[in-house]
C-alpha cells in the first residue's frame, strides 16, 4: 500500500497515514509506518529525506517504472534514444510505435555534434541533444551521464521508454545498461522496416 501510495509521487508521513487509513479504513501508528518504511528503504526500493517539518518519502527512481507497471499506472510516454549518422524519418519510428498501441509525447535523440547542420523539417516533438565526437565516440561516464540526465529529468511524470536503433556501439550500451537499471521497455526498428521490436 504504501508503494502504490508513493507511484503518484512523493509524500510525507502525514500524507502517508492518510492514505493508509482511507485504505484500511482504520489508524496506523507512527512505529508502524516508520518500521515499514525503514523496510523499504533498506531493500532500496524508496528513499527517505529529512524535511523541516518531517521526513518526506519518495520512491527510488529505479524502481518508478516496474511500481508503475505493477499497479497499472499509466503515464504520457518519452522515447529516447541515439543517432549516429543521420536522422532516420519520425514519421518511420512514429507509425511503428503506433502500430504497437504507443504514441510518444517527446523524442529526444542524442547526435553528435557534426549532424547539427545536417538535420532539418524536425518536427516541434522531437529534440536533439547534441554532443562532442569524442564523446559519442570514448567517454563512456560521459555518455551516461547525457542519458541518464534526460531519464531522470523526465521519469517523475513520465514513462521512458529507450530506442535502440541508433547512436553507435557505445550509446547502444549505455542506453541498454540504463533501461536495465531503471527497468524501462526499450525497442529497436530495424532499417526500412515499419515494425519494432521489442528487447526483454
């Protein structure tokens, strides 16, 4: 219960109680909350902040996605993904995913620099997030960090899902390790195909 009353995002032990007694339709005591809290929070699944005014819960944002999954919670899709050599059409990527019942609020797709003159007609949702050669092409704690700042920044009211169709050996790595660690589905499509396909 108090997963499910985290998915929609973080709360204090007061909102916590709340939920808790609408669900139960009785009270639970302070020791009781912070024992099962203090639970969760060793097996990694919520972390605990101090407030002025309390401690405040949130889920850990590797595990927002599978509790969201879990209790049917369905939020706008994010699509991220890398480009390597030139921009493959959204209208391909955009009819594949529609096919599979998905349509992607926003795509970002991270390109290295030299492609900035060479992409053009982009349509207004999707973004580029253009980067050095050097570091599309060697730095891996760099890449990661790239990626993992467009999930996090968009993981709190949304689901990401990861393309994997592009962006070199090393952002295909980077992207499938994070879609691991954050539990995300993640797809690639193959060329002048109209389907994707889906990686487990």
């Amino acid at each position: 219960m108090l997963l499910e009353a985290l998915v929609a995002g973080p709360k204090s032990g007061l909102d916590l109680r709340r939920f808790l007694v609408k669900k139960l339709k009785s009270r639970v005591s302070n020791a009781k909350l912070y024992y099962n809290l203090q639970v969760l929070s060793e097996a990694r699944l919520v972390k605990l902040h101090s407030k002025w005014r309390g401690k405040e819960v949130e889920l850990d944002p590797m595990w927002l996605q599978p509790v969201r999954e879990y209790f049917g919670v369905e939020v706008p899709v994010v699509c991220v993904g890398g480009l390597e050599e030139r921009f493959r059409s959204p209208s391909l990527l955009e009819s594949a995913l529609k096919l599979a019942d998905i349509k992607p609020i926003r795509y970002y797709f991270v390109a290295r620099d030299e492609l900035r003159r060479k992409v053009s007609g982009v349509p207004g949702n999707v973004k580029f997030i253009y980067v050095s050669e050097e570091l599309m092409e060697g730095d891996l704690a760099g890449l990661n960090r790239v990626f993992q700042g467009i999930i996090s920044d968009e993981l709190d009211s949304h689901e990401v899902m990861v393309d994997l169709s592009d962006g070199g050996r090393l952002g295909v790595l980077v992207l499938y390790k994070l879609a691991e660690d954050y539990g995300l589905r993640r797809f690639y499509l193959p060329e002048s195909k109209q389907k994707i396909v889906w990686i487990s």
